[in-house]
C-alpha cells in the first residue's frame, strides 16, 4: 500500500511538471544557485506539515548530541511524509511552492544540491564542531536515503565523489584521463558505443555548411532569450520535424550536445526528455509549428 501511495505521488508530480514546466524551472534553477531562499523555503514546508519536525531538530540541537540522528530518520519514516505532502500541494503558495519542491527532490539534482550545501557550511569557519558534526551525519543521511528510495545508486554516489575531489584539487584533466582509461579497459565494442554517442551538434545537423552556420547562429539566439525546459525539447521537435536532425539521434544526445556546444544552462534532462514522446509533442503542436517557422533555413 505504502509503494503504492508512492507511485502515485511520483505520477502526480509528473503530471504537475508538464503543466507547469516554467514554474518548476525557476525552482530548480533557483536550488541550483544554491539559494538559502529555496531551502527556507524547504524548510518551511516540513515544519509547516510537521510541526513535530522543527521541535525534534531543536531538541537535537540544544542536547548538542550529534552522533545519533537516527530518531530524524525514524520519524520522516513514520510520518509518511510523501503522502502527507501530497494531502497539502496547494499549500501557502504565496510562500512555498510545494508542488515544485516535490518534482524537484523526485525528479531534479536535489540530492547531490543537498550534499553540496552542506559541504558549504562545513567549510564555514563560523560553524562551530557541534554543527559541523550534525551537518556530517544529515549529508550521510541524505544518502543513505537517496539510495534506500532508489533514486541514487552506490555508483552514482562514487562518481559523484570523483569528480567534486578531482574539481577541489584542480585535477579534472587527471580525472578525465581516468574516465578513458576505465573506458578502454572494457571491450572494443563498448569503446566504439561510446563513442558513437558523443556526436558534437555540427555533425548532427543535415544541412550544407552554410546553412548549418545559418541554423546554429538561430539556436544561440533562441537560448539567448532564456529558454529552458520544455522550450528546449519543443525546439528539439521543430528541428527533427524540419528534417534538420537525424530520427536515429538519441534525446540524450541532443541534450549532451547541445548544452558542450553553447555551454549554457538549458534545464535538466528530464525536464526536457519528458516533452519528447509523441503523445505529449501533439499537445504543443502549434507551438512547436511557431519554432519551425523560426528556425527554416529558406
């Protein structure tokens, strides 16, 4: 029964996401940034649906006893939070936004932002060791449950660590060199897949060099306008129906090539793969017909 409440909080945020892609970009993008305004704002709706949850973080606090959070974890556990939240989506939105804080710890970077905050605060020479310590055992509890949910794996969280230790210590070329080297330790069919898959979007384009100038030159004005999300995936669509992209190019090829070649923020991938399947497209057709007239190459 519980599973089964989960999957439809998960499907109902979904929906949500689709309908109200701008408003969950803002979110995300402003969670991204690292904002303390997203996580008061996180913050303000656990304790708003659990008023037991703020009295429980003080009462940890003032007992300045770090090395057991386990009654946190116990009590997000009892209380079912996903299903309460769900009880309460339209809440105080003038403050909160809660169906966007909800699609965001589903289906966003929320986990990783999260460590990463903390990570913050623990290198704040204002923090005292109390806090430094309990700041320690929440980040293990955030992934302890990323992984209990499902939502991250062993590895995830390994490859994670890789690349935050390679960027602290100014080593990204060693730990990129060392990508490849793990990548030409699996078979020559492996290697050649790989490859495969990471096509630059100059070569994706079937159109002749001017035109592809031409083409290029209207996508970097297009995201220069801000475009994100699902603005991104109907672009997407006008160009394969244009006949500008190749049908076989995977959406998370596109999505890859085209955030390396403008090196700009273009949502996340699953706010914009979400918007690719057929059925969904058809909804956004006049849309997107508006994007094919924009970006024809007469």
């Amino acid at each position: 029964m519980a599973q089964q409440k989960h999957d439809i909080l998960k499907e109902h945020l979904k929906k949500w996401m689709l309908a109200n892609t701008d408003t969950y970009d803002a979110f995300e993008k402003l969670m991204n940034e690292q904002s303390d305004e997203g996580y008061q704002q996180i913050m303000f709706a656990i304790t708003t649906v659990f008023p037991k949850y703020q009295k429980l973080i003080e009462k940890k606090i003032q007992s300045k006893d770090s090395d057991d959070i386990s009654n946190i974890e116990d009590f997000l556990s009892e209380e079912q939070i996903g299903n309460k939240f769900l009880e309460q989506l339209n809440l105080r939105e003038e403050e909160v936004n809660l169906p966007a804080m909800l699609s965001w710890l589903y289906f966003g970077r929320s986990f990783e932002n999260m460590v990463e905050r903390g990570e913050e605060l623990l290198n704040n020479t204002h923090s005292n060791r109390f806090y430094k310590s309990l700041i320690s055992r929440t980040i293990k509890m955030v992934i302890k449950q990323s992984k209990k949910l499902g939502l991250r794996t062993e590895q995830d969280w390994i490859d994670y660590r890789n690349l935050q230790t390679a960027i602290k210590d100014d080593a990204v070329l060693d730990w990129a060199l060392s990508e490849e080297n793990t990548i030409s330790k699996n078979t020559k069919s492996k290697v050649l897949k790989k490859k495969s898959n990471d096509i630059p979007l100059d070569e994706m384009i079937l159109l002749s060099d001017e035109e592809k100038n031409k083409l290029l030159t209207k996508i970097n004005e297009y995201l220069q306008t801000g475009a994100i999300g699902k603005r991104i995936a109907f672009m997407i669509i006008a160009l394969r129906q244009l006949g500008y992209l190749p049908a076989t190019t995977t959406n998370r090829q596109l999505f890859i090539a085209i955030k390396e070649k403008f090196t700009t923020y273009i949502g996340s991938d699953k706010s914009i793969y979400q918007y690719l399947d057929d059925a969904t497209a058809k909804q956004f057709q006049p849309e997107i017909d508006t994007l094919k007239n924009y970006f024809r190459i007469s």
